[in-house]
C-alpha cells in the first residue's frame, strides 16, 4: 500500500494485520568523484532490517554497482545521503539484478533526519490467515491507497508497457525516417543508370535479364544492409547490456524476422520499379 503522507503519521493498524513493514525510497549520490551518479536506495524498516541481517552502518549494493565503485563485501563506501551528508557503510551484501529492486539498500535508520519527507513510499502488509479481505483493504483505506499482490504487480507492468510503447512509437519514427532516406537513394541510382540499361537493352539482353540482374543487386544490397545493421547494432547495444545487466542483448526473433522482411521488401521495391519504368522507355 502506498501511505498518504500529509498530516502527522498515526499509529494505526487495521484488525488481523501484523506490524506493517515500510519502505522508503531516496536518492543517494556515491562520494568517490571516479564513480559519480545519482541511484535511488531503498531504506528497510528494523523488521525487515533484522530479517536480512542489517546492521547500523551498513549497505547492501548491487553487484554491478559494486563493480563500478570497485568495493566488495567487508569494504567501506563513500555516499552522499539527499542531505548531503556524507557516510561510509560497511558493505555486508551483493546481489542480483538491482534494476527490478535498487541499486542500493540501506537500513531506515541510515536515512532518518536526512530526508524531506519521513515517511515511508510503500507499506508491506500481510494479512493474518483467515482475515476478511475486505474489511482489512476498508480499514487499511483510511491511511493510504491499498492494492493487492494483483493490482500491484499490474501496476507495474502497465508502467512498463507504456515504456515499451513510447520505444516503440521512437523507433517507428526513427526507423521511417531511415526508409525514406534508403528508398529515395535507391531510387535515384537505378533511375541515373538508364543509359546503362539502355546499353544492355542495345547489346542483345533481354528485358527479363536486366531485372534480373538488377533483382540479384538488390539482394546483395539487402544483405549487406541486413549484416551491417545487426553488426553495429550489437557491437553498441553488448557493452552497454552487459554492464547493466551481464547479459547479451535480447533480440526478440519475430522482430528481427519482421525488420529483414521490410527491409528486403522496401529494397526490392525501390529497386524492381524505377528499373520497369526505366525499361519501358
């Protein structure tokens, strides 16, 4: 649930509830000037502090962000709180695939008094079993927004969604661009090679091998288009992957399968037409 943060913080919890886990979300910057940015950390309650083993003074880190700041498990780390202040926690934990949770996590009491706002983003609560489900989200309404397991997750994956459509409206954009740009060149060479199909025509071949001919040129085209693109696709996309998440880049295949398709299809097209047009002259 997400708690409505106006007014001062009661202590309330709702009938068949257990003591609710907050969390809270906060920008930290790493001191060292060779590792600059700004990563969001998320601050654990004292209960779920002590059930991962937390301790004063301490962070756990992303594991690629470990990497990038050159510490491991047992050193100490410069980062700047949102105050400013500046601490060193021990790191005590590494883990995976901070990108789905946060790239830092500290204890809540690292960031009390060091934040604009002390209360927590989200609250963790499990109803006991056999609890009427609806009267605990009525009870839980009067302080925050209640969502489930399953409006939560959906939450989150609309939220994704929308990321994918606005990179997917940007790549159609970019990827038009792209094809008028190759159609227009192409058509423009086979259209300036009209004195050269008219000699073929004049030296004996046939309408049908000249396109011929121009078709297997628009297939080698197509080809090289295909290989150059993919090449410099990857050779950008893996370092920058497999420093985020130490994995390859992802090509979905019925995606590639449908770029080649336009790609050769537009090709073809640019080149096969002005060549008709040129023949019939």
């Amino acid at each position: 649930m997400s708690p409505h943060t106006p007014g001062p913080r009661r202590r309330r919890v709702a009938p068949r509830v257990p003591l609710p886990n907050g969390l809270a979300r906060a920008a930290v910057r790493f001191a060292p000037v060779s590792f600059a940015g700004t990563f969001v950390a998320l601050a654990m309650t004292a209960m779920l502090t002590s059930a991962c083993g937390f301790l004063a003074d301490t962070v756990a880190l992303d594991r690629l962000v470990a990497r990038g700041a050159r510490v491991g498990l047992g050193d100490r780390i410069g980062i700047r709180l949102p105050d400013g202040t500046e601490a060193h926690p021990r790191v005590t934990a590494l883990y995976t695939r901070g990108a789905g949770l946060s790239p830092v996590t500290l204890p809540r009491t690292a960031l009390e008094g060091h934040v604009s706002s002390p209360y927590d983003t989200e609250v963790l609560v499990r109803r006991e079993r056999g609890a009427d489900v609806a009267h605990v989200s009525r009870a839980l309404s009067a302080v925050g927004e209640v969502a489930g397991k399953a409006a939560y997750t959906h939450a989150a994956d609309r939220d994704r969604e929308v990321n994918r459509w606005g990179n997917r409206v940007l790549a159609l954009v970019l990827g038009g661009f792209a094809a008028v740009a190759a159609v227009n060149t192409l058509v423009m060479t086979v259209a300036e090679r009209r004195h050269e199909v008219a000699a073929l025509r004049l030296i004996g071949a046939t309408r049908a091998q000249v396109l011929r001919m121009l078709r297997w040129e628009a297939a080698v085209v197509a080809a090289s288009a295909l290989a150059l693109g993919t090449g410099i696709a990857l050779l950008t996309l893996h370092p920058m992957i497999d420093g985020l998440y130490e994995a390859p880049p992802y090509i979905p295949p019925l995606l590639y399968t449908a770029i080649a398709a336009t790609v050769t299809a537009l090709t073809f097209t640019a080149t096969t037409l002005p060549a008709r047009a040129a023949l019939r002259r």
